[in-house]
C-alpha cells in the first residue's frame, strides 16, 4: 500500500537532498526523526527545498513561525538591531529591554515580565517562581512544596521537566527525577482539587495540550481551575508557549475563557520565528520574590531578542493576526470535519490550530505526514495516529483549501 509512496521519497532522498541528509546522520545526534525534505529559504507560509520544490508549511515551527517565515517587519527589526548591539548580558543595561518588557506587560495586562530565551527556561522560571513565592509569601515549609501538573502535559525538555512527563520516550532513563509534582488527568478540575494541598504553591497546564494532539479541555475547565487556584491560594500558571500569541484566534487561549492566569508563559513565536525569546509575565507580588543572583540567563532579554520581541508585540498589540486566525478557523473547520468520511475518527480546532486523529487501522500520523510532504504540504504526526495543523497566520484562504485537499488525497491515496 506503501510502495509507491516510499519509491517517490526514496528518489527525493537520492538527489542532491541525500547529501544533507547523510551528513544531519551521521555529526549529529539522533534526537529527532524528521522528514526527506531538506529545506534552504522560507518566505511567507511557503518554504522551498535544496531541489526547488516548494512547500506549504502547515508546521510553522511548532508555531514559533505564526508570522510566517522572514515577515518583513520582524526582518527588518532584527536587521537594524544587528548593525547597532546584540549582546550586552544583563550585568548592564541595553536601550531595546525596557520598551519590550513595558509593551509586553501591557499586552499580558500584568505588572512586569521576566524574559529568558526558550520555552522550557520560561517553564523553570515560573517553576521556580511558584516554589520560591510558596515559600516567601504562602509561607510552605522550606522544601515541602508540591505542583499540579496534568498527563498528557508538554513544557520542554530539561530534567525537572520530564520529570513530570508522562511520555515514556521523553523521560526514560534521565532519573533520579526531581520530586513535589503531582500529576492529574488533564480536564479534571475535582482530581486538581483532590491533589491540591496546604503545599501546593502551583497548578501548571496548557490552556490546550498542543503536543498532546491540539486537545481542548471541556468548556469551563479554565474558569473552574481560575476559581480553583483563587480560593485555595495557589497560582494558577498558563504555559501559552504554544497556544499564546494570536494561534487561536486570541492573543491567549486563556482569553476564550475569559480567564487570566497568575502566571503566563510564553516562547515560540514570541522570537517572530528569528530567535529563540521566551518570557514569563506576572504581577509584582509575585515576581518581586525573584531578587539579584537568585535567577538569570546570559542572553536572556538581549538586545536582538528584546529588538524582535517588541516588534512582535507590537504587531500582536493591533489584533489583526488573531483575527485572522479566527477567520481561518472557519474555513479549517467545515474543511477538516468533512475528512471523516475518509478515515479521520475525531477533529479539533481552535483558530488556525487543528489536531485529528486518523483511523490507526489505516495509517499512522508519520505515514500520513509523509505522504502530505509528497504532495506539498509539511506537517508533522503529534503522536501515533494523531496529527497537528499549525499553518503560519500570514497563510492564504488559497493556502488551507490547498492544505486541506492535500490531507484528503493522502488519506485516500
Ligand atoms: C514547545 C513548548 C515548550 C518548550 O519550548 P522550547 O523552546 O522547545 O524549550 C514548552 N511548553 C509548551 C506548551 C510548548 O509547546
């Protein structure tokens, strides 16, 4: 059934694909299984590879890319930044800091950020927030402090994180893992509550589970957990890494519940797709626990990514790309939930944001993958049978039509 497919990328990998292939092989370590395609220039939500092929990228980096690839505004910034300071490390001042953290506490409507560069640095920072707040402010016992967090979860890749995994292949092997985590099935405001104690100083969650599938928690569970934390004096931290910043159609997934969080964390597209710049966001009483020496990151809030970052929010603060993303949402919709008739068992979207769960009797999320990427069309399987559609905001109505006629001959090829 396969054949024809793997004959078509066999040849793809033989040309001049082959040799950047070979040599991704054999320097560097296997932390990833990624498609035959060997990308060299992105412009817009199109990407072409080393051989001219051109393709619509419905990843979007993981929607680091939700401004589409090389967006002429963020270019630009970052150019103009690179002529004049990169890095100054935070043991100085730069003038591109200030404007950013000011624009960005006012799009979060919080007190003050604190910037780092990837999305698990943002996910320790908070952690370490949220015990350090625990024990200065909620007054817990020193080292007794314990976090809810939910299975299924995805914050990033660094020991304290999987250690509160619940995917085997992330967390295998990479023990002793650190204690005073307590995990609940997502969307289980009564297991939050049970797990809730007089040291539980945080509950961490995805607003929606994106590595997780694009899984959308019951209606209510975010108001419910909101109300939750509140009453039991317990922030409630929103990792947006993934599904802030306009994806969904708002800036944050939190918004659709009219809910705001102690804590927001942010990444991914925060970098406009450019650099890595992630931050987390949060009132005064509860940042003021951070102090000199007590937590820091030599490029975290340089100029470059302060430069960028601004631009991103200034971009984010017009409203326009969360619009546009809830106007993809009605052409993804009706779009998408016709392709069960051809071997999609279950279809979730929240603005530009999809995940569907194909019959496992048919293919798998990778297979499924792999026959979009012949077709045209980069995506990439959650898990098992389960894959996600993240195109770039800046795709075209043209764009998601093509995307989605393209799922549907993979599925009935
Ligand atoms: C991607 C992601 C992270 C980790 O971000 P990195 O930049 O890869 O470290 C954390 N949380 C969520 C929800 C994510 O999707």
């Amino acid at each position: 059934m396969t054949t024809a497919q793997e004959s078509t990328i066999t040849t793809r990998a033989d040309g001049p694909a082959r040799e950047h292939i070979d040599l991704v092989e054999t320097y560097a370590a296997h932390n990833y299984h990624p498609l035959d395609v060997v990308i060299s220039r992105g412009e817009g939500a199109w990407v072409t590879d080393v051989e001219g092929r051109r393709y619509l990228d419905a990843l979007a980096g993981y929607s680091a890319l939700n401004f589409g690839h090389s967006h002429p505004r963020l270019v630009e910034r970052a150019k103009n930044q690179l002529d004049h300071l990169t890095l100054t490390s935070r043991a100085f001042h730069s003038d591109q800091l200030g404007p950013f953290a000011r624009d960005l506490a006012a799009l979060t409507c919080k007190d003050m950020i604190l910037p780092m560069n990837t999305g698990a640095e943002a996910v320790e920072t908070a952690l370490k927030v949220a015990r350090r707040w625990g024990y200065d402010v909620k007054g817990v016992a020193a080292d007794q402090a314990n976090i809810v967090t939910m299975a299924g979860n995805f914050h990033g890749r660094t020991s304290t994180i999987v250690s509160f995994s619940t995917d085997e292949d992330a967390r295998r092997a990479y023990g002793p893992y650190m204690p005073g985590f307590r995990v609940v099935p997502y969307g289980d405001v009564a297991a939050i509550e049970e797990a809730i104690d007089a040291n539980t100083v945080a509950v961490l969650l995805e607003p929606i589970q994106g590595e997780g599938g694009v899984l959308i928690p019951p209606d209510g569970f975010l108001r419910e957990v909101r109300e939750l934390c509140s009453r039991r004096s317990v922030l409630m931290v929103a990792d947006e890494v993934q599904s802030g910043l306009a994806r969904t159609g708002r800036t944050f997934a939190c918004d659709h519940e009219d809910v705001v969080p102690d804590v927001y964390v942010m990444g991914k597209a925060l970098g406009g797709g450019i650099m890595p710049v992630s931050a987390i966001a949060a009132n005064r009483d509860v940042l003021d626990v951070i102090t000199p020496g007590s937590h820091g990151s030599t490029f975290g809030g340089n100029p470059l990514a302060s430069a960028i970052g601004h631009e991103v929010v200034a971009m984010l603060a017009t409203g326009e790309f969360q619009e546009r993303a809830a106007q993809m949402e009605q052409i993804l919709r009706p779009g998408l939930e016709e392709l069960t008739a051809h071997g999609v068992v279950a279809v979730r979207v929240r603005g530009a944001w999809a995940g569907l769960d194909v019959d496992p009797a048919l293919m798998t999320g990778y297979e499924l993958c792999r026959r979009m990427a012949d077709r045209g069309v980069l995506a990439k399987d959650a898990h098992d049978s389960t894959i996600r559609l993240a195109p770039p905001l800046v795709a075209s109505d043209e764009d998601l039509s093509l995307m989605i006629d393209v799922v549907r001959d993979s599925l009935t090829a």
